[in-house]
C-alpha cells in the first residue's frame, strides 16, 4: 500500500487523518511543520503529500515549492481552511489538489485515492 506523508501543526487533525488513513491501509508518516515535512519528504520519497499550508517554521506553499524545485514531482494536496480562491497565487502555487478544512473522512480519502490512482 502506498506512504503518504501528512504535514499538519494541529495535533488533533494530524491523529484523526492518520487514524483514517491508516484505517484504510496506508503507511502513513507525519511531520508537524513544513521545515520538518520538506526533511521528511526528501528523506522517505512517500507517494503523496497532504499538506496543511499556515505552520510554523515554514508554511505548506513553501514546503510545496522547495520540494518542487529539488526535483520532487509527489503528488501534493493542500489542506486548509483558507478558501482555495484566496490562496496566494503568487508564484502559481505547485499543489495537485486542494482539499477545505474541515474535512471529513470521505473528502480526504477521496482525495488521496483520486490522485494515487493517476500514478
């Protein structure tokens, strides 16, 4: 079964999506920022990311772009509870899918299917 990487401060919402996630067979590795999520990812090479974006120490569309610019082409999904609308869009943001908190179980394995399923 497929690793995904789960990057999110909230440790609430980091328990419960692993919980679901691993409930429906998936390695799942989790990192509390996105300093520790770009590490991680560069580190394990999981098959999807599902980043939070406001965290401390460095922020999900920054994660998103320096593993993009170290070569890394992992499907990424943005978590958050900022409207996709009005995320910054400057540079274009590099994410595969946008997922709005609050989310429920089915909107994030949903998500993570749909895009492990382009692999």
């Amino acid at each position: 079964m497929a690793t995904i990487l789960l990057v999110e401060d909230e440790f609430v919402i980091a328990f419960g999506s692993r919980m679901i996630l691993e409930d429906e067979g998936f390695a799942v590795l989790v990192a509390a920022n996105g300093e520790a999520g770009l590490a991680e990812a560069l580190a394990s090479g999981p098959d999807l990311i599902v980043t939070d974006y406001m965290m401390p120490r460095m922020n999900g569309l920054e994660m998103i772009r320096q593993l993009r610019d170290h070569g890394v082409r992992t499907p990424i999904v943005l978590a958050t509870s900022i409207p996709e609308r009005q995320v910054p869009k400057d540079p274009p943001p590099q994410y595969d899918a946008y997922l709005g908190k609050p989310y429920g179980d089915a909107g994030l394995l949903d998500v993570v299917r749909r895009l492990l399923a382009a692999l």
